[in-house]
C-alpha cells in the first residue's frame, strides 16, 4: 500500500484540497508492483487483436512510462519525479483546477487577453476565475503583478494562471518577477507557468526556479515546437510531493501507448534537432512577417511576439479576415476577446503560406 506522503510547511502540498490529501486515487492493475510469468489481473485479452499484428495494444500501458518521463525531464531540466506527463498539457490545468480548488469556495487567477482553458477548467469545476487584465503597452501587453499579488491575497485565489509567452498576448513576462509573484503568495496560491510557447522564445524556463521556490509550477507540452498536437503530450513540472499528487487524481491510462512511442521517437536526438532548427526558423519568419505586416496601411499595430504566431490590430478586421478567407487563409478572429476588438491572430506558417498571407492582406490594403 502506497500511502499519500505527507506534506508540510511550505511544501505546496499544503495547498492541495484537504478533502483530497490522503486521497490514493484509483488503484489500477499496472500501479500494483507484482512480479510474474502469467498476468492474469487486469481482464485483457490473452489474444491480440486481429488488426494489431505485433500484440503493441493487448495490455493496458503504463500510466507514466519511465523511458518518456525521462526523455522529457531531461528536455526541461528538471528530475523525472518532477515531471507528471498527461494527455496535453490542457490536462495538467484541469488537474491542477480540480486538486487544489475546493467548487463552490475557491478560485482561480487569469490575466486576459489569455488562454481560455484556464477559464474552462474552473468554471466547469464550479471555481470562480479572477480576471486581473495585462496592460497594454507601448512595448506590448505586460502583466502587472503587483495587481496579481493584491488581487490573488484578497480572495481565495489557489491558482495564479500564467502564460509565457503569453497566448495571444505574445508576451514574456521576466522570470524575476514570476518567481518574486510567488515569493509573496507562498502558502497561499501555486503560481502555474504555462510555457507552450517557449522553444519560440530561446529565453529561460521557469523550471530551474521550482526547488527554491515551490509554490511555483510549470506546464509544457509537445503540441506546438514539436509538432505532435495529435499524441496528445504534455507535462506538469512541480515540486515531487506535488506531482504525486497530481498523479493520484488522473485517469488510471492517461497515455496511449502508440502516442508514448511517437512522443519517444519526436525525443530521440536527430528529431529533437530537427525541432530546434524549424523552431528557429519560424522565429526568422516571426520578425520578418511582423514588420512586413507592420508596413501595410490597413494594420494599425503588431505586437511584438515571443511565440509561433502574431497577434495583429486592424483598421477593419472583418474586411481583413474576410480578404484572409477569400485567399484561402484561415485565421484566428480574436475579436470577442476583451480588449482585442480589432485583432486577429496569425500564426506562423511554412515561408510559402506566410507569404500568401501576406499577399492577401497586402491586396486587402490597397
Ligand atoms: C496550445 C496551448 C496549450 C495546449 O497544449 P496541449 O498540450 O495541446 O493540451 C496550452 N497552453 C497554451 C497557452 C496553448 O496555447
């Protein structure tokens, strides 16, 4: 029997619900350490589908693959108990909502224009989400965290949702003031860093801050640099107390195994290059198209941009999807996102396509 471990002082472990700390979550056949020839205690099938010639999907797979959370701690620099890998990382917030907020009581912290899952996850857990907006600055959207701080302390805020870069804000917010945020909301609220973006942002992770600061989390995910949105791979970074925890309130089989061997071979060193030049090259692209965008006269504002896409105000942003559209270009309409009424999102495409965007707003401007 493993027993919860215990947490205390200011290991985040104090910030999990108290309903759930000594919660073991589902005790499936895998997580039992049995040793044997015969496996006769899972109810699987003895024969291999007819359809799966190698026998790869008879057995239920393991619920965090040893050689996969390695690979990846090894990618994000951190230990493999500080890793939780899961079905994207749109399931790490959902985790992270559901262990820590009590429905009905606790909330959750955003800073719009941000990403919507947060939102999702609290609202469909019964959590009020505190909106403390970016401001938006001659140098682009920027969070104001003394604001976070303040608003975060007055009401039972239990997760601050950071996104950097930001989506669609595009925006890096400094590593110091991140790890000072949650400095001041130490056992009060865990600060969640979510990095999709960063392999576009050649800046440091959060990560690294994690030991000395543990109400700090991180969330990354294979979907955008890496190029495998369809495996479904992403990953909390947290304190190990934590991670275990996270563990215990996952599915039992988050992980298909035919994802885990694809993530595996995204992993291995000559795709693992691969990913780091196209990530470079869509940096060049990045800055070429933003000031190629930035020179046409319908555009009325690039933001700067640490990520794969661009966020753009337009004179008329209905004419400039619509001119997107009839090219064949399909973007990101931004507009009923508060603050962005005029915007669009484009997000950086092959040289070819970015340049036929390109060509269609430009058609559109004169
Ligand atoms: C795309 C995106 C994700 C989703 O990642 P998955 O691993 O595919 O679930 C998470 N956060 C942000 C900010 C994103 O834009």
């Amino acid at each position: 029997m493993n027993a919860a471990p215990r947490c205390a002082g200011a290991d985040p472990c104090a910030l999990l619900r108290e309903d759930l700390r000594d919660f073991a979550g589902y005790r499936s056949a895998r997580s039992e350490a049995l040793q044997g020839r015969i496996w006769l205690n899972a109810n699987e099938s003895p024969w291999a589908n007819a359809g799966d010639a190698e026998g790869a999907l008879r057995r239920y797979p393991d619920p965090q693959p040893t050689a996969l959370r390695a690979a990846l701690a090894e990618l994000y620099g951190c230990a493999p108990e500080e890793l939780l890998v899961g079905r994207g990382s749109d399931e790490g917030i959902d985790l992270l909502v559901r262990a820590l907020c009590r429905p009905g009581a606790d909330a959750i912290l955003v800073t719009s224009p941000t990403f919507g899952m947060y939102a999702v996850s609290a609202r469909l857990h019964g959590t009020a989400v505190v909106d403390v907006p970016l401001r938006d600055t001659v140098e682009g959207f920027a969070c104001d965290f003394d604001a976070v701080a303040a608003a975060a302390l007055a009401r039972p805020v239990k997760l601050v949702f950071l996104c950097s870069p930001g989506n669609p804000s595009g925006t890096l917010l400094p590593l110091d003031g991140i790890v000072a945020l949650a400095r001041r909301l130490e056992g009060r609220a865990l600060v969640v860093v979510d990095e999709a973006y960063l392999d576009f942002a050649q800046a440091p992770s959060a990560v690294d801050a994690i030991p000395e600061q543990p109400n700090l989390a991180v969330l990354r995910t294979l979907s955008k640099a890496h190029a495998l949105a369809a495996a479904r791979i992403g990953c909390v970074v947290a304190a190990p107390g934590l991670v275990d925890a996270l563990r215990r309130c996952q599915a039992p089989y988050p992980l298909p195994a035919a994802c885990v061997a694809q993530a595996l071979a995204a992993l291995a060193r000559p795709a693992r290059a691969a990913t780091a030049a196209r990530a470079g090259a869509t940096v060049r692209e990045r800055e070429a198209l933003a000031a190629r965008l930035a020179a046409l006269p319908g555009v009325r504002r690039v933001y700067p941009s640490r990520a794969n896409f661009l966020l753009v105000r337009f004179a008329d942003a209905q004419a400039a999807f619509e001119r997107l559209l009839a090219a064949g270009v399909v973007v990101r309409d931004m507009r009923a996102a508060p603050a962005l009424g005029d915007a669009l999102r484009i997000s950086l495409g092959t040289p070819a396509q970015n340049a036929a965007a390109l060509a269609a707003l430009a058609g559109a401007a004169a």
